[in-house]
C-alpha cells in the first residue's frame, strides 16, 4: 500500500486485523460488522467492493472506529446499529445491546401464542429499551396493540424511533414497572434489569464500561424488578393471560418461587439452546 494514498477496502480490513490480533474480546466479526454498517454492506457486498479505495475520510473514520473497539467500546455503540431478529435497530449506550439469546424468547413466545396471531391481543413490554422485543412481537403479530414501558426517557426515546424506522407503532409509557400503567394486558413480557452487583467480578468489561447501569442491575440479589412484576401482575394481568421474562443464568429457582406466589399462576421455566436457564413463563389460570 502506497503511504501516499489510501488503502483500498481489502487493506483497510487487513491493516484492523493485525491491530485487533492481540485482543482477546475482539475478531474479525467485529471488524465486518463495522465495515457492513458504516457502508451499508451485506457480506456479499462487501466482498465485491473488497479493491474500492476508501476516501481520505471513510479512512481517518475508520481508523478512528477501530481505535474505538480497541479501548473496549462496543462495535455497535460506535455505528450505533445492533441486529436483532432480522431487523437493524438503533442503539445508544441508553440502551443494552440486544443480545442474540433474547431472540429465544421472541421464538416461544410467538410460538405458545400462535392460536391468537390474528386477535387484537394487549401486549405489555416492560422495560423494552430499545423496543427490540416490542417491535419484533408487533412486526410479527400485526393485529397485537403493544405498550413499552421504561424508567428511562432516553430509552423511550431509542424505542420511539426504531418503531418508525420499522414501520410499527408501539404505545410508549415512561414507567417503573407499573407504576404509572392503568391497563390490564393479555400478554406481559420483560427482560429487565436482573444482575446482582456482587457479579460484576464475572462480567465482561466491555459492558461494564459502556452499557447502562440502570438496564443492567437490580437490587435484592438481581431480583427487585422480578418483585415489583410479581406484586403487580395479579392486577394487570388478565385472566387467562400469560407473562413471560427473561432470567439471570441462576435465576430460575428464585423467579419461579416468586412467580408461584400470584394466585392462579402456572410456572414453567425454559432453557436457551446452550442448556442455561434464560425463560419463565406465568400463566394466570381463569
């Protein structure tokens, strides 16, 4: 490569792989997933445009992202895009990164509700940050009326507009829990905050550093939020309804003994495709 010009597209990935070489948290899937977001690339397209020489520009900009995820920041905080469920959402570090496990809990919900794909359910997403789990349930469920409720303004706001640039609405509430939420709901699914702050030890430094605390901890040994949803859900959750959550690796026993305290409740619990414990369904019996 002449040092008087810039590298073409090819280069420019071979001179971030031996930058990245020596950081564990890091591959080459990072440095694709930058590369196919900040020039609107599928993978195919990428290879075709491998011998493209980069502006002066696109490369003092990338070399600058790949600076970025070296010191630790999340590749899709730095284009400000994660993929999930098929879909390309925004995101902000107001926002948790969507994670590909989630995708698992869309699957059985959709799944253990297919009967009722063409009703107008009322559905409640607590906690829905970047609306990830709201706008897959309604892009999937059309004739579903879906609510998404957070504690953060700034998350209301990243869900607010994922939901128009997919094209679906979503009722947005400022809330904790239920706090301020009157209605009663056929469906309430959260993954919300559950990690104790006795495991930060275990935790990846990378979100440690960059995804927001307020989506990531509770109190009470990581169940609080687990505590308000089970004190409210007799409520505001319809008879016959179902709540599903997302759960802490060594959650299940804890959530399923306090889900089991609701009145008419069935609990049953799910693992993920790697044998952890991810998911608890409550059904509200009539």
């Amino acid at each position: 490569m002449n040092n008087l010009e810039e590298p073409t597209l090819f280069e420019a990935r071979k001179w971030a792989s031996f930058r990245i070489q020596s950081i564990k948290q890091l591959d080459m899937y990072d440095i694709d997933f930058l590369i196919q977001k900040r020039f609107g690339f599928s993978t195919a397209e990428m290879l075709v445009h491998y011998h493209d020489r980069l502006t002066a520009k696109d490369w003092r900009r990338f070399q600058n992202d790949v600076n970025r995820l070296i010191h630790g920041e999340p590749v899709q905080y730095i284009v400000q895009q994660a993929d999930f469920y098929g879909m390309t959402l925004k995101v902000t570090p107001a926002v948790l990164i969507p994670r590909v496990e989630t995708e698992e809990l869309i699957d059985w919900i959709l799944k253990e509700t297919e009967s009722n794909r063409m009703q107008p359910l009322k559905v409640l997403d607590i906690g829905t940050g970047s609306g990830a789990i709201a706008i897959a349930l309604k892009k999937n469920r059309p004739a579903w009326q879906l609510t998404a409720s957070d504690i953060s303004e700034a998350a209301l706001a990243v869900a607010s507009q994922n939901a128009r640039n997919q094209g679906v609405h979503l009722n947005l509430i400022l809330s904790d829990v239920f706090e301020t939420i009157k209605d009663r709901f056929d469906l309430i699914i959260s993954n919300p905050p559950y990690i104790s702050s006795s495991e930060t030890a275990y935790m990846d430094e990378s979100v440690l550093n960059n995804e927001p605390k307020l989506a990531l901890f509770a109190a009470d040994n990581g169940l609080a939020v687990y505590k308000k949803i089970a004190a409210g859900i007799d409520i505001h959750l319809k008879p016959g309804g179902r709540l599903f959550v997302e759960i802490g690796f060594h959650q299940e026993m804890a959530v399923s003994r306090l889900f089991s305290t609701v009145p008419k409740a069935v609990v049953t619990t799910r693992h993920d495709v790697s044998g952890h414990q991810r998911m608890i369904e409550l059904r509200k019996e009539n």
